[in-house]
C-alpha cells in the first residue's frame, strides 16, 4: 500500500511537471494608461486626467455637478502590444453600486481589439470587486504574440485615480501605431445621464462609444447624471475644446418646460458665437414607454420638446449653416423596449440612440 502511494504521487508529480505554465503564474509588466493614448476627453486642464470637465469650473457649477463629471464615462485608452496576454488594473474613486445598472457597465472596464478590417471586436469585460477600490483583470490569454491594436474603455458611472495595464514582461506596448479614433474627428456630446451610460451593462455599450467604432472619431462624453440643465458656463467651456467637428446637445431628460424655452436658445447661440464654424445637432428628449400611458407626461414631455423646437426653429431663422435637429421619432427604436426603468436605457436602448445619430453625424464626420 505504501509502495502504491508513493508510485501515484511520483507519477502525479511528473505529470504536473509536464504541464505548460500557466500564463496567470508568470509575472506581468505594468504600464501606466498616461504613457499610452487617452482618448474621447475634451478638456486638458481637468483635475486629474480621468475626469471631464476642466478644473476652474469647480467653484462655478453645482456640487452634484462637479461631482458626477468626476466620473470617467466615454473615455478609453489606446495602445498596441504583442504580449499574449492582456491586463488591467486601477483604483476607483468610489467604489460605487446602483440598484438598477450592472456593475460592469458602473465601474468595470471593457477590452476591444482591432481587426484587421478595421473594426472593433469586443474580447471582455472585468467583474469590479465590491469589497475593493483596487480593480484588477486579466482580460485574455493565449494571445498569437503578433503586434496588435487594443482599446479599454474606462468606467461609466465611477472615476479612477489611476489605470496600468498588463502585459507580458518580455512584451511590447506602446502608443498606438493607427489612428483611430481619429484624432482630427472630434464629437463632443452635452447632454443627461442617459447620455451618460446609465444604465449600459458594460463600458463599451454606452452610444458614444458606439459611435466612436463605428464613425472612427474620437466621441467626448460630457452627459452628467440629473446636471444637463445647459448651464451657460458649461458651453463657453465646450467652446474652448479644440479640434471640434461638431457638437451634439441633448439637455431635455433634465430640464423642465420652462428650462427648455428659455435655456435652448441661449446655450446654442453661445457655442455658435464661439465656434462659428461647427455644426451643431440638437437631440429631442425621448418619450419615456410610460408616457404612452401617463396623461400627465404624454402631454408634457411632448411640451418640452416642442420649446426645443421653437428654439431651434429660430436659430434656424437666424443662420440656416451647420445647425441640425433630430427629433425622436426613431431614438427609442420601433419596440420601446430599450429601457431598464423607463427612462435608461438598456444595451439595446443605446443601439437604436446611436442609429439615430449616426446618419447625420457621418454626414457631418465624413
């Protein structure tokens, strides 16, 4: 018996000897985001450089307001690598949880990879620990070891203080060697917390993002949750980010009737009056799938877009040239299935948000 024991652990000791190493037991290099490429962030004197709005407004806007653009929603790092293995690693400001919106949308990252083509496939998704601010993922293993194009996109609905990413010690990572999102196409979007990412179940299926791969221009995020009330000092500050190819102002969800006409007006003639020379799509707000029912809302949230719209018709009036209107008709989709509470939007809700934007912005891109 003791010979048989000490034969099965001699041969179960070789086999384990024979097996590959795993490439989890290796040691990984770490990589700070700020030597690789930033991309989808409008302003360059931000508190820090994962959040959005620039740092002189802090005594300007409301707290929530300053607060939720601390979040890093929209914004994704760029490199190119030949490690077999991919890896990230960051500290959450908060940490945070809401009951109605997936943690991996929240405050998980998502890793995309460039083909061959052109187009971004997606590879997957980290699963944020509730009990850590420290976040850390091996994304994919097994790699060809061929030089490739990577994207991460950072988290919705949480900011970071800092990312790394992982890779092979032996590896090359690098700045990106191809420009896309390309860096001379520059959308920047105003607007709610649906235009946020509440409530996308990963990073990558916010619309911005989607518009980004699928335009190859670089989508600026600037939707704050319950804060776009189209504060003025909020558009002289888009006005200043450089290399702008168009703005997109979809303030509705949180502005009232009233906000809506007497706001609009103002907040577009000071972007115009600024940045003259760049085209401008103002965004009806959505009619909710319970407005269909609700008395109440089915008349007012039609009310708000109608002062939208009047709005729009005079500046309209006043400079026919790169002013834009997309009304809701198709923002929702054919099935006003695209929510996960009746306002926010689901994956699904994001995809159908972006169809209707991507005609007249690849119009206006391309």
């Amino acid at each position: 018996m003791m010979r048989f024991k000490f034969c099965f652990g001699l041969v179960l000791a070789l086999v384990c000897c024979a097996l590959p190493v795993r490439g989890e037991e290796k040691p990984l290099k770490w990589v700070n985001a700020l030597e690789l490429r930033l991309i989808n962030k409008g302003f360059e004197n931000s508190l820090t450089p994962f959040t959005r709005i620039p740092k002189y407004l802090k005594d300007s806007v409301r707290p929530t307001l300053w607060e939720r653009s601390q979040c890093s929603s929209g914004m994704g790092v760029r490199f190119a690598t030949n490690s077999t293995r991919i890896a990230v690693r960051y500290n959450l400001l908060w940490n945070t949880h809401m009951a109605h919106m997936a943690d991996t949308g929240l405050k998980g990252t998502d890793l995309y990879r460039l083909s061959d083509d052109g187009v971004w496939q997606y590879v997957n998704t980290n699963r944020p620990s509730k009990q850590d601010s420290i976040q850390q993922k091996t994304y994919v293993e097994n790699l060809a070891g061929d030089m490739r194009e990577f994207l991460i996109y950072l988290p919705l609905y949480d900011g970071i203080n800092w990312l790394e990413v992982g890779v092979d010690e032996d590896a090359v990572i690098q700045r990106p060697l191809i420009d896309n999102p390309r860096a001379a196409k520059k959308v920047v979007f105003y607007g709610t917390s649906i235009l946020q990412g509440g409530c996308a179940s990963r990073t990558g299926m916010v619309a911005t993002s989607m518009i980004q791969r699928e335009l190859n221009c670089e989508c600026v995020n600037i939707g704050i949750s319950g804060e776009g009330k189209m504060d003025f000092c909020m558009a002289r500050a888009m006005a200043e980010i450089p290399g702008v190819t168009a703005f997109v102002v979809d303030p509705v969800p949180n502005c009232t009737k009233m906000m809506c006409d007497t706001l609009t007006y103002s907040f577009v003639k000071i972007l115009r009056t600024l940045r003259p020379e760049v085209p401008i799509v103002i965004v009806e707000g959505p009619l909710y799938p319970y407005a269909r029912f609700d008395s109440f809302f089915g008349k007012y949230l039609p009310e708000k877009n109608a002062a939208l719209r009047k709005n729009y018709e005079l500046l309209k009036k006043e400079n026919p040239k790169n002013l834009y209107y997309i009304t809701n008709e198709d923002i929702d989709g054919p099935d006003h299935e695209g929510t996960v509470d009746g306002i926010h939007l689901t994956d699904l809700g994001f995809r159908h948000y972006a169809d209707a934007l991507i005609p007249i912005l690849r119009k206006i891109v391309h």
